[in-house]
C-alpha cells in the first residue's frame, strides 16, 4: 500500500510526463462514476492535459488556458484541477495554487490531500494547517506515504518548525522505529534521522543529537548538512578541533553539491538547510 501511495506522490510531483495506460483509471478514485463518464474523462484528459496542456512550458497561460477548457466540459476532474495548481506552487504562487489544490481535495481528498498538506510544509510553510490535513489523514487512512516520507514525518517536521521540539522529537522517534519495524536497520532514511538529530539538538541533547548525526552519516556519508550540525554539537561540547575540522568538510561537501536531496529542494529550500 504504501508503494502505491508513494507512486501517487511521485506521479503529482512530476505532472508532465506521458501516462502508462493504467494511470487514468485513478484520476477521480474519490467519485464513483459510471464506466460511460469514466471514459468521457478521460477522453478529457487525454485531448486538454496530454494533446493541449502539455505541448506548452509548465508557466505559460497557454497551458493554463487548455487546462481550463477541460475543466469546462468537466469540473469534476480533480487531476485537472491539480495539474492547474502545480506549477503556481513551483513559481511560489501559493495562495492561487491552493485556490486550485482544495477543489481537488474535495473531489477527491484520498489522493489529492496528501499533496495538498505537503505543499503546505515544504513549500506554503502553513505548518499548523499541514498538520490539520495530516492528522485527518491519519485518522481516514492510517500512516501513508507522499514525496517519499510518511505522513508522521510530514507532522513532526511542522512541530520542528514551530519550534515545538519535544513533539518533534517523539514523533520523529516513532517514524524511524517504524522504518526499522518494516524494513530493518538499513530501512531507515537519512532525513529523519537528521531532523530527528535536529530536534535534539534544539533541545540541548548535543550527545544524543551526535549519534543520531552519525547514523545518518553511515546512509549518506557527505551530507553536508548533518556534519555541519554535528559540528555545532561538537562545540557545544567544547570540541573545538574536531568542529572546526568537520565544519570545513562539511562547507566542501555543500558547495560540491552534498545537501538535502529531495526532488523539491529544487523549488524550495529545506528547514534546516544551509546556504553554502
């Protein structure tokens, strides 16, 4: 299940590329419709997004517009209605992409909401209506997966960011021990455990914080990020010279590119990531 939530996640990241031909049996799995309009809509999809949207640049009008002409025969269609918002979310349009994003969330809310609230983390930074959307999630459908990371994470990284680091922590925790039941030590993911190594470190637990660091390290060893992090802790400690010396790698391995490596980051900076 959570591959599959996962692959609907990767499939509204990219929203461009051609569909496989079981891709628009999904389009509106919210709305129980008749094979006949099953089939009108996707007749709809095929000629406005795929025929007409997609032959322009993602920021022209001139998708938008062919967007809109199916909308016109349809409003029921939700990817329609996701596709409109995307790229307003990528151009930092965010408040006109939401308009477009919440009525694809109320055709169809299981597919579509996930999405919603992590652009609401990552790139509309509305952390307290991220977690609104998050936890009604995890009430309707249990701990699903979008952009990769589950939905617990998608909560604590908001709790990080408004400075609620205690809940941050636990949840994090909980996240990774999750990973671990699943798929084993080597399951865990390199991200939760340095937000989770974060959460620790605003919370003054600089020992903790540093083996969580390294447990990252271990998964991604240039993460430019967690060393400098480390770093900081290291000072905390009075261990200068082992900061300084990790500090330097860490600025080489950022400026070589070694950061957070999230398809997003692209778009949109990363908490916690550092300007190098």
């Amino acid at each position: 299940m959570k591959k599959v939530i996962l692959l609907f996640g990767i499939l509204a990241a990219t929203g461009c590329k051609e569909p496989k031909a079981n891709e628009l049996a999904f389009v509106n799995r919210g709305l129980p419709v008749s094979e006949e309009k099953e089939a009108q809509q996707k007749e709809i999809i095929e000629e406005h997004l795929y025929n007409c949207a997609n032959k322009y640049p993602l920021y022209s009008q001139e998708r938008q517009k062919c967007l809109d002409a199916g909308l016109e025969k349809d409003p029921s269609i939700a990817y329609l209605w996701q596709q409109k918002a995307m790229p307003l979310f990528k151009q930092g349009k965010y408040e006109v992409g939401m308009e477009h994003i919440d009525k694809a969330v109320e055709i169809d809310p299981e597919r579509w909401q996930p999405y919603r609230a992590f652009i609401k983390v990552i790139f509309a930074k509305t952390y307290k209506a991220a977690i609104v959307d998050f936890e009604d999630l995890l009430e309707k459908y249990g701990n699903g997966y979008v952009m990769d990371h589950s939905y617990q994470f998608h909560i604590a990284l908001s709790y990080l960011q408004l400075n609620e680091f205690e809940k941050a922590e636990k949840i994090f925790a909980e996240d990774i021990e999750e990973q671990v039941a699943d798929w084993g030590e080597d399951g865990q993911h390199h991200l939760d455990l340095f937000y989770l190594g974060i959460a620790k470190y605003e919370l003054g637990k600089w020992e903790e914080a540093i083996e969580v660091f390294e447990k990252a390290l271990k998964i991604y060893p240039e993460f430019a990020e967690v060393q400098y992090y480390n770093a900081v802790c290291l000072i905390k400690l009075e261990r200068q010279e082992e900061a300084i010396e990790l500090i330097k790698i860490a600025e080489e391995n950022g400026k070589a590119g070694f950061t957070i490596n999230e398809d997003n980051v692209i778009y949109e900076r990363y908490p916690y990531q550092v300007r190098w």
